[in-house]
C-alpha cells in the first residue's frame, strides 16, 4: 500500500471515530441521496447498524413510512441547494417496528468543484433536544431576568458569572465582580459564606435554604444585608465521574423582611424589661433604690455599663455639677458620692444642654482606654449614649450607657429605649427627693 494510501486510511479511521464519538446521531446523503455515512448515536436511536444503513438510498422502505418518504427525501436533500442550516421534525422507524420523532439539523456538502456534494444530518430525538433546549432556556433565564441573585462560584470560590440582580445587591458591575476573591466584595459574613461554599463543593447542597448576615462593600459604604442562600453543586456531564466545576449560589435579600422582625423582637424584650422593672421597683420602699433597679434591668441585652449621674443642687444654678449616683453593674469602680469632673463638651453635659440624648463612639469603634478614661467611663468603652434625666419640667441629671466593641453603635431606636428608662428612673429620683430622702449615693434632697 502506498504512503498515500496508507495516509486515506488513517483519515477514513479520525473520521469513524469522531463520527461514533459524538453525542448526536449522523448521516450523510450523497448528491444522489444515498446514505455514505452512518454513526453508533444514530444505530442507538433507530437500531439499525452502520451496515445496514450505508448503501441505501434514502429512509424508503426502512426507516420511514412509504407515504412519508418522497417529503422525508425532498426535504433533506434540499439542503444542499440552499445556505445554512436546515430544521425539520420527522417520525423515522426504528429496526424493532416502532417510531421515533426525530429533530434533524441539514446542511449541504460541497463538492471540490463548489458544487452540491451532498448533505449531512445530525439528529436527535425531540424529547431530548427539548430538554437540551429547556435547560438552556432556563440557564439565561436564571442569568439575565431571574428576581433574585445568581452567582456561579468557580472551584476557587471565585466569582465566574454573575446575573444582574446579583450584581446590584453586591454594588458592583457584573465584569467588575468576576475573578475577585469574595474577600474584596464582603466586609463581614465572608468566612461564612465560604464555608457554606466548601461544604457544598465537598457534601452536596444543604437540605434547606441558609439565611446569612453579611456587609457588602460599596461605593457609598458598607450596607449589612441579610441574603436568604439555596447553592447547588455544579458538576461536568461529560466526564465518567462527576468533576465539580463549581457552585451555583442563588439569594435574595431578605434584609427588610428579618430587620423588621428583629426590631419587633427588640420592642417586645425591651417592653417586658419595662414591665419587670416596674414590678421590681414597685417593692423598694425606697424611691432611690427603685431608681437604682431599673438602671440594673434597662442592661439586659442593650449595654455593658449604666452610670447615672445626679444634679448636685447644693451648686447652685450657675455651677452646675454632676455626682456619680449609681453605677450597674454594681462592681464597677466609680467614685460614688464624688462629684464627677466633667470636662467642658462632655456628651453627659451635652444632653443636659440639648434636653435630649447624645451619642458618640470611640475612634474607628474599638475600645480606647484613654478615650474612656479621659470621659470618666470604663475602659473597654467603645459606644455610648447619655441622656438627660427630667421629671416635672426640671433636670435632675443625666444617665449614661456603655457599650463595648462587639456590639454595634447605639442608633435613634436605642436613644428612644434610653429615653423611657431614664423617664422613669427620673421619676424616682425626683420622688426620692420630694419625700426627703436622697439619691442613691447622691446629696440630701434640697440640701445647701
């Protein structure tokens, strides 16, 4: 055999196997219509071997209904004459007796000399192109218009694509987010999501959807968001063991939803620590030591620290000055019955002025113990709130609460919880001192 020969051969063989080798059934047709070619995905589907098909002309009399074959034929050699792919939809008979309706796809051979050659036809059921053409349809669907976000994760948690939605809820442009680490997208909540992520990509998706806190970095700042997370485990179809490509992570922010949950929680907690309050100081004989009990309840899940501060009226109206009255937790350190130096623009002097509340946090939010101790307020303090003690139309003081670091700053809800406390806690000093008793820890009442 010669070199040329042994070359033809070598070509026949790449063409059978790459023939036999794809996913799509396929026949050729010659100009005359007789079949040349003939793959085991088309044996498959309609039964019959390459040996019984190569030879014949056309599907009469064999893989067609006599009356459906001179359309069957027309229509697919007709390919030939005209530019581009063809589409029709036959019923073609397979070996045992049965039908099959097929989805083909023709598209013209041309020969050396540019001429009609023949035709090639790939076909698959239309069962399973509807579902290849479903699955698709789905997948832009998901990607373009879905009303929540979706993020395929690569297996570097990495951002590969990113739909829409999911782009406006992260604050940044779809190319923007792709490839970034999810580090440089979220400020808190990344390490969550990450092992949400490598679980995922190691057991398979959770039975249930995950609701998870994060902060995402924007243009205008951090926004905390709750994302309500179903993920999916991307694995390759073509491969013979599943080879996870990735992880696909849908959400929505639910933020609004939870937020409001949470803020009628809070209402709900902070109205039965009024309620038990009230109860606990309805049993001190004492006015001043009631006031001292609810300082100890307004704590409970609101603030690490509560200093109450008192008017000292032996001052006069043109000294003003404040006393440490009580402290809660009652093993705070404090000077208790001292006056309080205060420095000119202290926030407790500051809600005197205003008639109102204060708030301020330490620099960056992370405790500062010169910060604190220069203000006369525990060292680990980070946030804090004072507000103005008033019963009847008068000052009485002030009472400040202290948060540390882990807790966020106080905000407008927090001021108004503070507020009522303090109503209250006023009430009872200005009691104490009607009754001629004195504040807890503090001067007799209208001593001078």
């Amino acid at each position: 055999m010669t070199a040329s020969g042994r070359d033809e051969t070598t070509d026949d063989d790449l063409l059978a196997a790459l023939l036999d080798g794809m996913d799509a059934a396929l026949c050729a047709f010659d100009s005359y219509g007789v079949i040349t070619h003939w793959n085991r995905e088309a044996e498959r589907i309609l039964g019959w071997t390459a040996a019984e098909a190569v030879g014949r002309k056309g599907f009469e009399g064999w893989a067609v209904r006599p009356a459906d074959a001179q359309d069957v034929q027309e229509r697919l050699l007709s390919a030939q004459y005209v530019p581009g792919r063809q589409v029709h939809e036959f019923a073609l008979l397979t070996k045992d007796g049965g039908r099959v309706l097929v989805r083909t796809q023709s598209a013209g051979v041309p020969g050396a000399d540019g001429k009609p050659a023949g035709v090639y036809c790939a076909f698959s059921e239309v069962h399973a192109q509807i579902d290849l053409e479903r699955s698709i349809a789905l997948s832009e669907a998901l990607l373009e218009d879905a009303a929540w976000g979706v993020v395929l994760v690569d297996v570097d948690l990495r951002p590969a694509v990113v739909n829409a939605h999911a782009a406006r809820a992260l604050g940044a442009g779809r190319t923007a987010l792709l490839g970034r680490p999810l580090g440089e997208l979220l400020l808190q909540g990344v390490e969550e999501l990450e092992g949400a992520l490598q679980h995922v990509l190691a057991e398979g998706a959770p039975p249930a959807p995950v609701e998870l806190w994060v902060s995402v970095r924007t243009p205008e700042g951090a926004r905390r968001r709750c994302l309500r997370c179903g993920f999916l485990r991307l694995a390759s179809p073509l491969a013979e063991e599943p080879v996870p490509l990735g992880v696909g992570w849908l959400f929505q922010d639910v933020t609004e939803a939870r937020q409001a949950q949470l803020d009628t929680a809070q209402l709900r907690f902070r109205a039965h620590q009024l309620h038990r309050a009230g109860r606990a100081a309805a049993e001190c004989e004492d006015p001043a030591e009631a006031a001292a009990v609810r300082l100890d309840f307004a704590l409970a899940g609101f603030a690490e620290h509560a200093l109450l501060d008192v008017l000292d009226p032996s001052a006069g109206p043109e000294r003003r000055r404040l006393v440490r009255s009580a402290v809660s937790p009652p093993e705070l350190p404090g000077p208790g019955s001292i006056p309080v130096r205060y420095q000119a623009g202290h926030p407790a002097l500051q809600a005197l002025d205003r008639i109102g509340s204060v708030r301020t946090s330490a620099p960056r939010g992370a405790a500062d113990p010169e910060w604190a101790r220069a203000r006369h307020w525990p060292e680990g303090a980070a946030h804090v709130l004072c507000t103005v003690l008033r019963s009847r139309g008068r000052t009485l003081g002030a009472v400040t609460f202290v948060r540390g670091p882990s807790r966020a700053a106080f905000e407008g809800p927090d001021a108004a919880y503070a507020e009522e406390v303090a109503g209250r806690i006023a009430a009872d000093l200005d009691l104490a001192a009607g009754a001629g008793g004195r504040a807890p820890g503090g001067p007799p009442a209208g001593g001078g």
